[in-house]
C-alpha cells in the first residue's frame, strides 16, 4: 500500500513539473514572438518613417485611393477620350501599324526614354501577307518587342475601314479578328497587352460604333493634336503643325493647346527619328511628361476631364462629348 500511495504522488508531483514546464514554455514563446514583431516593427517605421498614427494614415490613404480608383472606373469611365485631363502631360499614339518602319521607331523612343501607344490595323499593315511568310512573323515580332519596352497595343480595326459604313456583324467580326491577332502575336508577352482601347480610322464614328465598342469593352480613344503627317511627313511640316496648333486659341475658348494636355496623333509609317526627336524635344521643352494612352485615360479619370471639345469628328453630332450611351443600341 505504501509503495502504491509513493507511486502515486510522485505521478501526480511529476504531472505537476510538465504542467509547470509547459506554462513556462509557452510564455517564453509568447514573450520571444511579441519581441520578434517588435523588432520587424521598428524596422519597417526605420526604413519607412513615421510613428504609429502616420502608418495608419499612410494605410488608410492607400486604402482610400484604391477605392476612389475603383470607384470612378464603375462611375465615371467614359464612352470616348480625346485628352489627359488639365495637367501637362502628352500622349504619342502612332496609327496604322505594324509597318515596316515600326523597327526604327522602337529604338528611337528607347534612347528617349519615351512610353507611346500603338494602334495597330493588322490587316491595312499586312497588305496580303501569308502567315508563313517570314515578314508576318516579323511583324509580330515587333508586337512583342513594343510590350516588353513598355509601350501600349491597341486596336485600330483590321482593314482601316470607316467604321460606320460596315454592317453589325461586319463590323463585329473586323474587331474580333483584330482582338485575335494582336492576342496571338502577342505570344510570351500577352500579359502586357490590355487591349481597353479602339481608335476608328479616320476619326469616323457614330452612336452604333461606340455601342458596339462598348460591347468588347472597348473606349473609343481620339486625339487633340493632329499633326497631318499623313498629308506631309517632312519634319518642317509636322512641327510647323504643331507649333500653330500649340499656340491656337479655339472659337470661344480661352486656352491654347499648350495649356492642357495632349493626344498626338502620328502615324508609324510617316514617323522618321529626326522628326520624333524634335516632337520630343518640343514637348520636354515646355515641361510636359510623356504617357500611354492608358496612363492617359487614368488622369483623366481622375480628373474627371476626359474631353477636349475644340476637337471634331466626322458624322459625330456636335456635343459629342456629353452624350451618353444610348441602351440597347447595338
């Protein structure tokens, strides 16, 4: 009996030590993790700055610029832009592509660190080219090499038709196919390609353009600076262009073009180097800062100001930029 009544005690005296073992490790772990925070704490208000207030503020002001973006891309997103907004800011859209001039505009805009946005008409540029000849693949080549040095590809339609004189289902197969071939050349690089915008050759559009565009979630993108390079591609020429349209001063408007920002529209296979380097020069110059036309449609987004209105359209009713999509058009 006393040999059970020792066992016993000494069971219990043991389950006591374990029990006490495992209270003092757990603080210890509990004490060494609240150190561990501590420190990564410290190390992130070290290399960031700020007190605790100021972290939470930095927080909620992230919080709260991501909701507001969220939340103007639901409410505020436009049908069709044709400006950055108020700041100065230029946007190089080039038509017409992939030409075979594309592969001297790339290293030109990389030596000056320039972003721009290309709308390709795949079938215009082409010209009846077969998918095994070795220019078609070249072509696409260029695609891929204008995403990897950050550029933009949008569509441009396929054959640089006016828009409005096709059938719905003409026309919906001309943008499909479009989305197709940018999307398949676009290969290892297709996470770069957003494909959100469409410029209608010619500038030419109507209600059931837009409807149809909006229906591949498309925004019709234009410009407020012609440059007519289609008409005269001599660097004397475009420049002369946009020097009179930068000093211009609209019919019952108060601004010139070079107090706001700017859409340039350009075209790849009138584009020379020399030419493009004075475009930049000019714009530098003046203190503007160069961006996609998705950056583009961002500012304006937020600025609420997506429409230069002393620009004009064919076949497009005037006021063209407070009208809203009409249901059910398409």
């Amino acid at each position: 009996l006393f040999h059970r009544d020792s066992f016993s005690f000494a069971m219990v005296q043991s389950g006591n030590h374990l029990l006490q073992l495992i209270t003092v490790g757990t603080t210890l772990f509990f004490i060494w993790f609240v150190s561990i925070l501590t420190a990564r704490r410290y190390q992130f208000l070290h290399a960031h700055g700020g007190s605790d207030s100021e972290v939470k503020q930095r927080n909620l002001r992230h919080f709260s610029n991501h909701t507001n973006k969220k939340n103007q891309t639901i409410l505020r997103q436009p049908n069709i832009f044709n400006s950055c907004g108020p700041k100065r800011l230029v946007a190089l859209t080039f038509d017409d592509g992939p030409t075979a001039d594309l592969p001297l505009i790339l290293p030109t805009l990389q030596q000056l660190h320039v972003p721009a946005t290309f709308y390709m008409s795949p079938g215009h540029a082409l010209n009846g080219l077969q998918i095994t000849d070795a220019k078609y693949r070249q072509r696409c080549l260029q695609i891929r090499h204008a995403l990897a040095d950050g550029h933009s590809i949008q569509s441009h339609g396929w054959v640089h038709n006016h828009l409005p004189r096709l059938e719905p289902t003409v026309l919906r197969e001309d943008l499909m196919k479009t989305k197709r071939w940018l999307m398949n050349c676009a290969g290892p690089f297709r996470h770069r390609l957003h494909l959100n915008q469409l410029r209608p050759p010619f500038g030419d559009l109507d209600f059931h353009v837009v409807a149809l565009a909006h229906r591949f979630q498309y925004i019709l993108a234009l410009w407020n600076l012609d440059t007519h390079d289609w008409n005269n591609s001599a660097t004397e020429s475009v420049m002369s262009t946009i020097q009179q349209r930068w000093n211009e001063v609209p019919q019952g408007g108060t601004a010139a073009a070079k107090d706001r920002s700017v859409v340039l529209l350009l075209h790849e296979w009138a584009s020379k180097p020399h030419t493009l380097e004075k475009v930049v020069h000019h714009f530098r110059s003046e203190n503007y800062s160069f961006v996609t036309m998705d950056q583009c449609l961002e500012e304006c987004m937020n600025a609420n100001d997506c429409h230069d209105t002393t620009a004009s359209f064919p076949n497009y009713p005037a006021g063209w930029a407070t009208k809203t999509l009409p249901p059910n058009t398409a």
